[in-house]
C-alpha cells in the first residue's frame, strides 16, 4: 500500500465516537453547502419566501455526526489563530426571539478554548454609551488578532430596534447603514474575518417557544413580558431585516439567512461557514526562532 503524502496526513483529523470507530475529518471531505444561505451583496431577500426548516438534504443522524468533526476542527483553527497572531474571527448572531443564539453559541463554540473565545452583548445603551456614537462600544468589544469574538446581537440593533422602536428619526438610522459597512470594511482590512447570520424561525415557531418556557418551571427564567411587544411588530422587523441583508451583506462580511427550525442543521451551517472562512485564510504554523535540534532539555 502507497504511504500517504505529508499533505494528506496534515490535513486528516480523527475524532472518537461511540464504539471505537472515528469520523474522519479531511480537506475533501463533503461539506454543507452553506452558499446556498449566504445573501449576495444588493440582493432583495423575501423571509416569508425562506423556509425555516430546511435541512440540506440530510438526515438528523447524519447530520449530527458530522456537528462534533467540524467543532473539533474549529477549535484546531482556533488554536493555529492564536499560534500565527494575524487574524481574528467575528460572528455577528442576529435573530428574532427564541431563534437560539445561545443554544448556537453553546453547540458550535463551546468545543473551543473559552481563553480564545469571547461573547460580547449588546443592550440598552448606557448613558456613557449614549455619549458617543454608536458603534464605539461595538469596537471596544471587537476581538483581537488571534482571537475569536461572538456577538450575540451586535452594531445592528441600532439599525432595527431604533428603526422598529422609532428611537430615531429616519435620516439618523439610514446613515448607519454606510457606517457599519465602513466598519466592516476597516476590520476586515485589520485581519478580522467576519461572518453574520440570521437564524430564521416562523411567527408559529417562536409561539411554541415561548409557550414552551411558560409550562417548564425551568424555563420559566427565560420568558419576557417585553418579548410578546417585540412580537406584535414582527412584521416591522422583518422589513428592517431585509433591508439590513441588502444593504450589508458584502464579500468581505456576508450574511446568512440560516434555517433555524431544525437546530441541528443551523449548528452544522454555523460550523461549516466558520470553518471554511478560516481555512481560506490559509494560516500556518509560525516558525521558531531557534534550532530545536540544538536544545537538550536534562
């Protein structure tokens, strides 16, 4: 039998699972087609026309096979970010309420290093906040070279709710759609890989969710009366969506419109757009500056 090549073993990744046997992760291996959730830059999105419990094509056995493989190859990813120190990795999770951004942050990052790995929340702004222009304490939040930095919602609440809420005058929200593409585009010319998705639910979906945490005595915590007013205006938010996917979604910081009904197919298209946008960043293991043949450790 022909020995594999070096470039074949580098990229081969095992992972166990039950019964001894292993999922075997390589650079050939089939891959979700996440494109077919991205949104291309100025183009009309219909969230009414989108089906929330998509599934790709695959079983849910299948498809939670492959879940570990691929956040066991983010977090080798994360570990080669930290090594080389020249970029970072931004995920934006946008959604209505009860879409899962937790359960998605906590399926698809919890694997990684929690020392690489920062969450970052966006309220009400604080009065100190509220003294500087809006994205200041979004950029403080930004994560360094080297890191990977979530936002569980982010920079666009202040082009949504303000607009929804009416917090603003139209002129003021408008203009921030040129801001945060601005700012976007500074991050990613600075090293910042950035990725935003919108876990897509139905009206009827986040009903059940809710009704869901009213009847559990242990869910009952995460229920808010303020929900059901974001609710009664969900029509609003999902024009004020569309106009965020076509306003703001660019080749360099793309959105997804992510199925998130089936909540393991939105933890897979999750993981395997993060690890396709860090493996094309085609980051390698930094060089020592020293013989290591030359060192004798008594």
């Amino acid at each position: 039998m022909a020995k594999r090549s070096a470039t074949a073993r580098k990229n081969t990744r095992l992972r166990p699972r039950k019964g001894g046997d292993a999922i075997r992760y390589t650079a050939r291996m089939p891959r979700v087609n996440v494109d077919r959730h991205r949104v291309r830059r100025g183009t009309e999105v219909r969230l009414g026309r989108i089906d929330t419990k998509q599934d790709g094509g695959l079983s849910e056995e299948d498809g939670k096979k492959r879940l570990p493989v691929l956040t066991e190859r983010l977090a080798e990813l994360q570990e080669l970010m930290y090594a080389e120190g020249k970029h970072a990795l931004l995920i934006v999770l946008q959604a209505m309420d009860a879409a899962g951004k937790d359960s998605t942050i906590r399926h698809v990052f919890g694997p990684v290093n929690p020392q690489g790995c920062r969450v970052a929340s966006f309220k009400v702004p604080t009065s100190l906040e509220r003294r500087h222009d809006f994205l200041w304490r979004v950029h403080r939040a930004v994560p360094p070279l080297g890191s990977f930095g979530i936002f569980n919602r982010s920079h666009y609440e202040d082009v949504l709710v303000v607009r929804v809420k009416k917090l603003a005058s139209p002129r003021v929200w408008k203009a921030r759609f040129d801001h945060i593409n601005a700012f976007e585009r500074l991050l990613t010319d600075n090293g910042v890989a950035i990725l935003k998705f919108y876990l897509h639910i139905s009206k009827g979906y986040q009903k059940r969710r809710f009704e869901r945490r009213l009847e559990r005595p242990d869910k009952r915590w995460k229920f808010n009366v303020g929900d059901l007013e974001d609710r009664a205006r969900w029509g609003a938010y999902r024009t004020a969506y569309e106009e965020v996917f076509r306003r703001c979604s660019t080749t360099h910081a793309p959105w997804y419109v992510v199925p998130a009904e089936r909540r393991w197919y939105r933890n897979l298209v999750v993981a395997q757009a993060a690890v396709n946008a860090l493996e094309k960043l085609k980051m390698r293991t930094p060089k020592p500056d020293f013989d290591p043949a030359s060192i004798r450790i008594d």
